[in-house]
C-alpha cells in the first residue's frame, strides 16, 4: 500500500481521531479491489460455479433413457441419500479422518515444534524436507505403501527373516493400512501450519514464565500450547476437512470391511450412472462436515482462543 | 483388400469437393449424412461421379459398387465398394489389450497415420465417449457389449456399413446376432470370455468347481470379489438360481442376503484381480478368463474354473463414434482386426478369445484347446450374457451394491 500524504491539519488534531477521520484515496480502493479480484474470480469458478452445478443436478432426475432432466425439481435425491444403508460407510469415514487428525497433530506437533526452535540455519532445509514427498505423485507413493505392506511385501517379509513372526500378518486391506496412509498423506499440511504458529511465538513470554518459578511442562501447558493454538486448530481443519472426503486412500489400501463414504459416492456417479443421486450424496456429506466444522470452530473459540 | 494411393485417391478427393460443393454441404455434414444413412448412402454419389469420368485408361482399378457397375456384372458377386481412407485415425482402447504390432501393420497396409489413446477403466472411458454425446473426437473404441444399446440410443454410436467390413463373415455363428445389438449394426464383437474364479493351488487345495467355493470360511481374509457390481450379483444369481439379469426386487433382496454373508470373508471388491492373486494377497479370487491368463504368466500354477451352476459370458465390441473424423478408416480398422491373423494374432497376444470362427485353426494350441478360455459347447450353453438395465432397473442394483459395500 503506497503512503499517502496526512490530510491538511492533521497535525492540529489527536492522531486516533487521525485515524478515524482518515479515508483512503479512490485510487488505493481500486488498487484494492484489483488485487482482491483473481481470488474472487477464482473462488467463483472453480469453488462456487461447481458447487451450484452439484446442486443444481442434485435436485433433478433422470429421464427413461438415463439423461440429466430438471423438468420437475425435488428433495427425493437428499431423502434417499439419508438412508441408514449408508450410515456404516459415513462412520467409517468420520472414523479415519478423526484418527488421521489426531495422529498428524500429536506427530506433526513434535516435529514442528523442533524445527522451529532447534532448526536453526537449517530450518529452511528441515521445511523442504517436510514437503519433499510432495515431489512424486501421491499416487505413486500410496502404490509404494502397498508394496510395503501387503503379505509378501517389504514388511513382512522383513519380519519373517528376523524370525518375528512365522505367517504374514494382514496389514494391507485393513484399517491399519488406511489410517496409516492417511495420515502419511494429511501429515505435511498439520506441520506447516502448526510451525509458523510456533516459530512466531515470543520466546521472552516462556522465559518469563520459567522465571515465575513455572516447570517446563507447566510452561508448555499454560503459555507455548494456548498461543499457538490457532495453529494446531487450522492443521486440525486442513486435515479433517480433505480427510472426510478422501477416496484414493481408501480405495488403494483399503478392503471390503474399510468402505468409505467418498466410494459410495463414486459408485453413484459410475457404474450406478445416477449423478443426481451421487450430487445429493456429495452435497449433504459437504453440508455436514462444514456444519460441524463451525460448530467446532465456535466453540473453541470460545473455550480456547478467547 | 488392398490400399490404392494413386490415382483413385486425388480423383475421389476431386469429386468429394465438387460434390459438397454442388450440394453447398460440408465435410462436416456430410459426415452427420453418412451417421443418417450409411456410408456407402452417402457417399453413393460421390463414387458414382468418380466411375463416370474415369476414363478405361485412367485408372481401370476404380472399381466401386454403383448400381449401373452391380447391373453390367450381374453373374458376380457385387465388388466392395472401397472408398479411399482418411490421413488418421483416432482409437480409444485398453492398455495391451492388441497385439503389439496391429497397429503397425494396419499403418502399414492402409496409409493411414493412427493415434492410439488408452483408457485406464471403463467408466473413463465411457464419461469421456459421452462428455459430447457423439465420441469426444474419436473414430473407433472398445465398448463392453452391455453398453452397445444405451450408447446407440444416444447418438454416440454411427450405425456400422457393412459393406466395408466383408470380414463379418469370418464370426462364428453365436456372435452374427448378439442380442445386445442385433445384426450387429452398430458393433461388431472383439473378444469374449468368461468369469468364473481362480484360485492358487498352494493355498487352496483340491479341484473346485462350484461358486459356493466363494462362501468357504476358510477362505477368509484371503477371498477376493471383482468391484463390479453387476458380476457380483451374478455369482449370487448362479447360487439361487436366479437370472443374473434379474430385475425383481425379490430376487435381488435374495441375492444381497447371500453377499452380506459372504462380505466377512472378503478382504476386498478388487480392481486388480491380476496383481492380487499374483501378489500371494489374494488366495482365491472371482476373476475373468483373459485375467487370468495373465496371471498364469506370472505364476503358472495358478487355477481358474467355470462354475457349473453357470456363469457369466462377457464380451467387447468395436464400434465407429458419431463424431468419428475418419469414418472410412474406421471401418477399415474394424474389417482389419476381423482378418482371421489379426484376430488370432490378437488372441495369442493377450489370452481372450476372439468370435472369428476363420481364426480359430491360427490361435495358439495352448490357448485354444484351453477348455478354461474356449469352453466346449456343454459349458458354452449355461453362459449367460449381461444385459444393458434401464436406469430405474440399475438402481435397484446400485442400491443393493451400495448397501453392501457400506
């Protein structure tokens, strides 16, 4: 933002009534709303335009021959999509993204907490290291778990040369493999975040606090873990949002028994051919999620970032 | 049949041009003509004029059908018409789903430069097909036959002129009129095979035959199903006695009952029936023949079988898209891949069985004497084709499926 020139006289009056007399010039208004612009435009074409597209089609229905038809609007799509058939494929997925949530932040913590306070010179190399994975597709690195763990994979077969164990044991295909995947996958997005919360910490305030007789813990626990609060609920949500609605994670590493709610979504708009259907579905998981996300939001703001 | 390139070619370009001229058409309507009424229709006038102004000693090779040329020839069969190809032609099919040199030899043979593009599963390739309701800018593609009759009744299909493809006389007797696209016009068939189940004998000892195979709790954890609902269903249906086609609610509340007891031994609905059974994750797995075949590649003794109680028979096509650029390439591609060596060459290549009876006597021995990819007529008859359902009837499935599945 350029500096403008204090208005005339402003030397005669207090400077809070300065700053609340002070008006922007028309041109830095403009400059303003020229740089706002890409980031609506983009908000509107690709969040919002697809998301009234979704909606759109989820209130319509198919004709005889399976064709798209809006001719008569209806809620029987989100009627059907509440069936409690689906409830187990809906748990399974709340199920998965709490747990991946909660692991990313309990690993994820640790990690950026000693970059930022012990990285020194290097942090910026430890910071390239966290996002290095992001060098090679996330599909080539779930394949790369698969080959790990199913039964004749690295893992097993490692543990049955060192005589561990004598039949492999079933880590692919299961709940294990997905949260393990998962939370591989989701851990770089909890890190970020939750470093630059800590790396801005004021460090004076935990020496004050250890100079007030406080503990390491009681340190940790009362200044360092409310401030930088904000970061771990932001990792929080980068991971449980993406989370909820993950499907190749699940589909690659899962098994019969780990179906997720994203599947039976992709088995609508597929083989099913029902994409009305498949949008209600979509619609109602992204309602869903973004409710109890405000919800969680109030209310730690309330309780914890106030 | 051989490619002509000199003189027919530029004159047949000649007339095409005066023609959409005369008729102020152009290419591109002339293309939407021959979706409307045939090639050999459309294109009629156009061979007609390149046979009046040949002159006998122009080029005497321009031997096209026209009705005055059918009437001075009466005693002889009536010769292929044989308009010249397009430059390209655009193919849409599976990864190694050809021999590799197919492609080679048809550039080879007919001049004509092909683009060939791979689809990882079928429904890519059928959202892509569909994405402008006429090919998304391909000429030929790989349908399951179950899509023929929804496709066709979508405008995404050109009715086929069979004129250009004298090779449909080399398919066997079962496959000249399947029922998901009588007279075959608008595909012609690929490759067929069967699903039945394999299993690895290391593993799983014994000879098994019968799909409650696939509801033995010693199987558990190591038991695969394929992730298509449509097959799964069937194996039930096989079970009960029930049409796999079936599209009562009665019967289909059945066959889910029977699946939800068998899900707790499953380990997964697998997409990679081929990589999981070789991998040692799989022990027993329902699978298709040509997967199969591909498995024993990796690990030869690996077993599969076609259930007694019946089983499913599937098979692709071929077929030409409405908005196909090269119409008359993709005909030859299609006439091309019923030639009797392709076909076999095909066959050999990838283990599934193609429906050209002239090609049988090239096949690989081990392939076709292989009752397991060529089941004799006694096995052949309980096969049972899956039929396209309407969407009100494939609902029904969905939601069973879905239901299962969560």
């Amino acid at each position: 933002m350029a500096t403008t020139a204090a208005p005339a006289g402003a030397g005669t009056t207090s400077p809070v009534a300065a700053v609340a007399e002070y008006r922007r010039p028309l041109i830095d208004r403009i400059a303003g709303l020229a740089l706002i612009l890409p980031g609506v435009l983009w908000l509107a074409i690709f969040f919002l335009l697809p998301l009234a597209i979704i909606l759109v089609v989820s209130l319509g229905s198919r004709d005889a021959a399976g064709h798209l038809t809006l001719a008569q609007p209806n809620l029987n799509n989100y009627i059907e999509a509440t069936r409690p058939a689906y409830l187990p494929a809906f748990a399974n997925s709340l199920r998965y993204s709490a747990i991946t949530t909660l692991l990313s932040l309990a690993i994820g913590y640790p990690i950026a907490y000693w970059i930022s306070r012990y990285g020194g010179r290097r942090k910026v190399l430890l910071l390239i290291l966290v996002m290095l994975p992001f060098w090679t597709s996330y599909l080539i690195r779930t394949y790369a778990w698969m080959i790990i763990l199913r039964d004749n994979g690295v893992l097993n077969s490692g543990l049955q040369a060192v005589g561990l164990i004598d039949e492999p044991i079933a880590l692919l295909n299961t709940d294990f493999s997905v949260i393990l995947g998962m939370t591989y996958g989701f851990l770089p997005f909890a890190i970020l975040p939750m470093y630059v919360s800590i790396d801005r910490l004021d460090q004076h305030l935990v020496e004050a606090a250890r100079d007030l007789y406080a503990s390491g813990s009681r340190a940790f626990l009362h200044v360092t873990l409310p401030i930088t609060m904000p970061g771990i609920v932001a990792a929080a949500l980068l991971t449980f949002i993406p989370a909820i609605g993950d499907y190749v994670t699940p589909d690659l590493l899962g098994g019969a028994q780990t179906t997720t709610i994203a599947k039976i979504i992709q088995v609508l708009f597929t083989s099913g051919r029902n994409w009305p259907y498949g949008s209600a579905l979509g619609f109602l998981l992204m309602v869903v999620t973004l409710a109890g996300t405000l919800v969680a939001l109030r209310t730690l703001r309330r309780e914890v970032l106030a | 049949m051989t490619y002509e390139p000199s003189a027919p070619s530029s004159r047949v370009e000649i007339e095409l041009n005066r023609y959409l001229a005369e008729q102020r058409m152009t290419r591109r309507d002339l293309l939407a003509r021959i979706a409307e009424i045939g090639a050999v229709a459309a294109l009629a006038p156009i061979v007609a004029a390149c046979q009046a102004s040949t002159s006998p000693s122009a080029a005497p090779s321009v031997n096209a059908a026209t009705p005055s040329a059918a009437a001075s020839t009466a005693p002889t069969p009536q010769p292929t018409p044989q308009p010249t190809p397009e430059s390209d032609l655009f193919v849409y099919n599976w990864d190694g789903y050809i021999a590799p040199d197919t492609v080679a030899k048809f550039q080879k043979k007919y001049n004509v430069k092909v683009k060939y593009d791979k689809f990882p599963d079928a429904d890519t390739q059928m959202t892509k097909i569909r994405s402008d309701s006429k090919g998304g800018g391909y000429d030929v593609t790989y349908p399951a036959s179950t899509e023929i009759s929804g496709l066709a009744k979508d405008g995404v299909l050109l009715q086929l002129d069979q004129s250009l493809i004298p090779n449909l006389k080399n398919l066997a007797p079962d496959f000249t009129n399947p029922d998901y696209d009588p007279g075959n016009k608008y595909s012609v068939p690929n490759y067929w095979w069967t699903t039945g189940f394999a299993w690895d004998p290391a593993r799983v000892p014994g000879d098994l035959s019968s799909w409650t195979a696939l509801w033995d709790a010693s199987h558990k954890g190591h038991l695969g199903m394929l992730d298509d609902q449509r097959e799964v269903f069937a194996v039930a249906g096989f079970r009960l006695g029930l049409s796999p086609n079936t599209t009562s609610e009665a019967d289909l509340d059945q066959m889910l009952a029977l699946l939800k007891q068998q899900k707790p031994l499953v380990r997964k609905y697998t997409e990679d029936d081929i990589g999981d059974m070789t991998s040692g994750q799989l022990w027993i797995s329902h699978a298709w023949s040509g997967d199969w075949y591909q498995m024993i590649a990796d690990k030869p003794k690996i077993k599969y079988v076609v259930p007694p109680e019946g089983a499913v028979r599937g098979n692709d096509t071929l077929v030409i898209l409405s908005g196909a650029k090269h119409p008359i390439a993709a005909h030859l591609w299609l006439n091309f891949n019923l030639d009797a060596e392709v076909s076999a060459a095909n066959t050999n290549a990838i283990g599934y069985m193609g429906p050209n009876a002239a090609a049988q006597s090239l096949i690989d021995p081990a392939i076709v004497n292989d009752v397991r990819l060529n089941p004799p007529a006694a096995v052949r008859e309980k096969l049972v084709e899956l039929l396209f359902l309407a969407p009100a009837d494939l609902d029904k499935y969905t939601s069973r499926w879905n239901e299962l599945r969560a």
